[in-house]
C-alpha cells in the first residue's frame, strides 16, 4: 500500500465508500508517512496520531452504523491538513512566529468547522513563514520547509507547508491562504493544484491574520490537493454562502457549461514584458494553450498595459500597508524576527510610511485599475500565465538571471499578484519540468465570480498534464 497516500481524494473517498479500505487503515498509513518523512521536509507543525486514531475510528463507527449518510458527510473519514494560520481547535495556530509560540486555537475557523461537518478528520496544522509575508516557509519555530522533489529547495510560501505535505503523499488535501500568490506559488513549485477564489466566495472568518482592509480585497482562503477535482470538491464543500463576510457579496456562480467556456477565447500570457521567464516556464505555458486549443478552444494572445499598475498598487497594499499592520505587534521585540520575515521588513522600509492622501488615492486608483482591467478580461474565458518567473528555488536565495537579467525575489512573483489586486479567482495546474525535473505550474484566471469557469478549465488541464508523486513519497519503507 506504499502507493495508497499519493492517490487522488477522490478515490481515497471512493474506496472508503466502497469499504475496502477504512478511516482507521488510511489514517495509520499518513501516520507511517508522516514520521517517515516529515522529519526531512518540515511540513507538519502540529501533528497528534493518538487524536488522529480516535477521529478515524469514529469515522468507522458512523460509517457503520449509518448515523450519517455519504451525502451528509461526503469527506468521512479523509484525512486533511490546515495551514497554521488558520485556526483550528486544539492545535498550534502559530502562524509561523516566536510572538506565537505555544499558541492553540480555541475555535475552529469557519473553512475548519465545515470540512469536519462534511466528515474531513484532521491530520495537524501545517508550517508557514513568519506572519505570512514571504514565498519561502521559513521560520524560527520550525525552520524551513523542504521540496519534497528536492530537499534542497523551497516548498515556497506562504502554505509551503501545505504543499509539502500534500505533494508528498502526507495529506490527502487541504486549506491555504493567499495574499499574493501564496498556495499558488507553493502548488508551482511541489506540482500539485490549487485555487485562489474570489474574495468571499470562501469565509475567511478565523484565518489568524484577519483578512481586513486591504487584505480584504487580496486575501483569500483556498483549497489545495493533488488534482484540480478534488480542489473543486473542497471548494464546493466550502463555498456556501456565510453571513459575514469581509468583503463583497458572495455571488454563486452558475455550473461552467463547456459550450460557454468554448464561446470566447482562452487568453495567453507568456510574460508582462517586464520580468522574463525560464524557458522551461514559457515552454509549460505554451503546452497548456496547446492542450486547450486540442480541446476545441480559441487562442489568442493576451496583453494588457494596466498589468504594471495593477502590480505596483498591490505592493502600496501588501508591502507598506503590511508593514503598518505588523509593526505594532513586532514593537520592542525585534530580536527575536526570523530572517525571512526580516528581508519582508527591510525592503518595505525602504518606501516612505503610507500617509493618508497616498493611501486614499492608491484606494481610488485600485477601483478604477480593478475594473478597467476586469472588463478586459471578460472577453477570456480565462487567462493562462506563468506562476513565477522561476521553478522552486534552493533555500534563502533571492534573486535569479533569466535570459540574461536580473530577476528579484519580489518581483518573479508578479504574475500571481495582480490577480490578489483584482480580487480575481487564479488556479494552479502543474504542467511541465525544470531542466533539473522540478515542477512547472501554470496559472488558470480569470475575472470575479468566475471561480467555476477557471475550476472548469483547469481541471481539463490537469486530465492532460497533472500531478505526478515525488520520488521519496514512493521508496520502500524500511
């Protein structure tokens, strides 16, 4: 069974349903491998297999004795992380941080709360940078999280420890967040799938950085798992409408009918201009829009000069509204900031504190960038893209030479952040390899609300590319 926890959700459900295998078997087998290789890849944070045992067993007995119907419970007894900023009762919800150490949730988030309802039991919380303002996992509690295709590498950030974890065959799937690129870049760079939603579309009541003010508009909590199928299964299961929300109105789209998708044309974007690309990038950009205009799909090239201005409003945002956020909780404890979330504070010390009339104006320009840039996206049934500029890169390295220029660590990751400006739904699919066979996702966007038309299409991409199991998550255990 050395295979079974690198299966596909779906089907570790389908065989629970089917009986020939139990809750409590699959949770022994992700508690063979949780000790097996987290102590090389630094995923789990929080981790508890007496608790675990006692959860699947109680699967089992429900199960059983038919208490809860499959249609009551449609994720009984699967076993799911959830990134340690989300709040999650009984477990460390540190958020990456010695201000945290030791720090438990009381309560379970709402994202939490519905994916035990929907029978989900939980394996632990997951590792993630410190206050989430990095693409690395890094940290004084914990250190940093491996690739599990190369311990050499960063699982990136900030729900690197998600994707480990899920890549590696420790979990069957789970929750992360996203300001910025944040389970879309991990989901790149350790070749598993991801979503981040609209705004909304998913309660991010109880993520434990509130998504308030401008992280209203660019956080978002997401689901991530090692096919786009049962990243649709997890949103379905979390989507439900929530009668406080931070931001927007939650609007439910209608099912994505693939004659609808066909009606307009898939819109590819190779790079901005800007920042160039790996080849190998480039390369699994041009495989997806391949694969799609195979499927029937118009292609055409995509190309918008609001890109740069969406970019830089989402640095105003992130980068100095975040420090203003974070240095009252950070004050007189400075010595104790880890390295990386130390590199976030230098470079956003080196713009000016945000005054009131700058800060008003970049909200004004962000709703006049957000929805010029919106109607032109809607002439796409999506957008393909680059994740990032590079593959997963080697533990505290922060700038690259692609095609002859200097690329920085902030600015490879643009193509995820413009669509946290637009509070626009964005997926993950991986694609293609590195030269050195690290995973190459692409990005699947598309405009607000269109979070079942780009599920829809990135799930066609994932039937012609897809997930494949990391070598270590497949040696013979000893």
């Amino acid at each position: 069974m050395s295979e079974l926890t690198v299966k596909p959700a779906s089907e570790l459900l389908s065989m629970l349903q089917q009986r020939t295998i139990s809750s409590f078997e699959l949770a022994e087998e992700h508690i063979r491998e949780i000790e097996r290789l987290n102590p090389s890849l630094r995923a789990f944070v929080d981790f508890d297999p007496d608790r675990l045992r006692r959860a699947a067993r109680e699967a089992d007995a429900l199960r059983t004795t038919s208490r809860r119907s499959v249609e009551d419970a449609p994720l009984l007894g699967l076993p799911i992380s959830i990134k340690s900023s989300i709040a999650t009762a009984g477990y460390r919800c540190e958020t990456g941080t010695v201000l945290n150490r030791g720090l438990v949730a009381n309560d379970d988030a709402v994202v939490v709360a519905r994916m035990r309802q929907a029978g989900a039991i939980i394996l632990g919380t997951t590792n993630c940078p410190e206050f989430l303002m990095a693409y690395e996992t890094d940290n004084l509690l914990y250190g940093a999280t491996a690739n599990p295709w190369s311990l050499q590498h960063s699982a990136g950030g900030s729900s690197g420890g998600e994707a480990s974890a899920i890549a590696a065959g420790l979990s069957a799937g789970g929750i992360g967040s996203d300001s910025g690129g944040s389970v879309r870049e991990p989901a790149h760079f350790t070749g598993i799938c991801s979503l981040k939603p609209t705004p909304g579309r998913i309660p991010s009541q109880g993520h434990m950085l509130p998504c308030i003010g401008p992280f209203s508009i660019l956080g978002a909590v997401g689901p991530m798992a090692r096919t786009m199928r049962d990243v649709s299964l997890f949103f379905n299961q979390l989507s439900a409408p929530y009668p406080s929300i931070a931001t927007g109105i939650t609007v439910p789209s209608p099912s994505a009918h693939p004659f609808d998708l066909r009606s307009r044309p898939i819109g590819v974007l190779e790079d901005d201009g800007l920042v160039p690309v790996t080849p190998e990038t480039r390369l699994a950009v041009r495989s997806a829009a391949a694969a799609l205009e195979q499927r029937g799909f118009q292609i055409k090239p995509f190309r918008s000069e609001l890109l740069e201005t969406a970019r830089q409003l989402w640095w105003t945002f992130f980068m100095r509204c975040g420090r203003m956020l974070l240095e009252p909780a950070i004050e007189g404890r400075e010595s104790e900031l880890s390295p990386t979330f130390r590199y976030f504070l230098d470079v956003a010390r080196r713009e000016p504190i945000l005054m009131g009339q700058e800060l008003l104006s970049a909200w004004t320009q962000s709703d006049q960038v957000r929805a010029a840039l919106n109607e032109e996206l809607a002439s796409y049934s999506a957008i393909l893209s680059p994740v990032c500029s590079v593959p997963a890169f080697k533990h505290g390295e922060r700038e690259w030479q692609v095609e002859g220029q200097k690329v920085e660590y902030f600015s490879a990751m643009r193509f995820t952040q413009w669509f946290n400006l637009l509070g626009a739904p964005a997926a993950v699919v991986p694609v293609g390899r590195s030269s050195d066979g690290l995973p190459i996702g692409v990005q699947v966007a598309s405009y607000p609300h269109q979070d079942e038309a780009v599920l829809a299409i990135a799930e066609l991409l994932d039937q012609d590319f897809g997930y494949l199991p990391p070598p270590m998550a497949l040696q013979t255990r000893l």
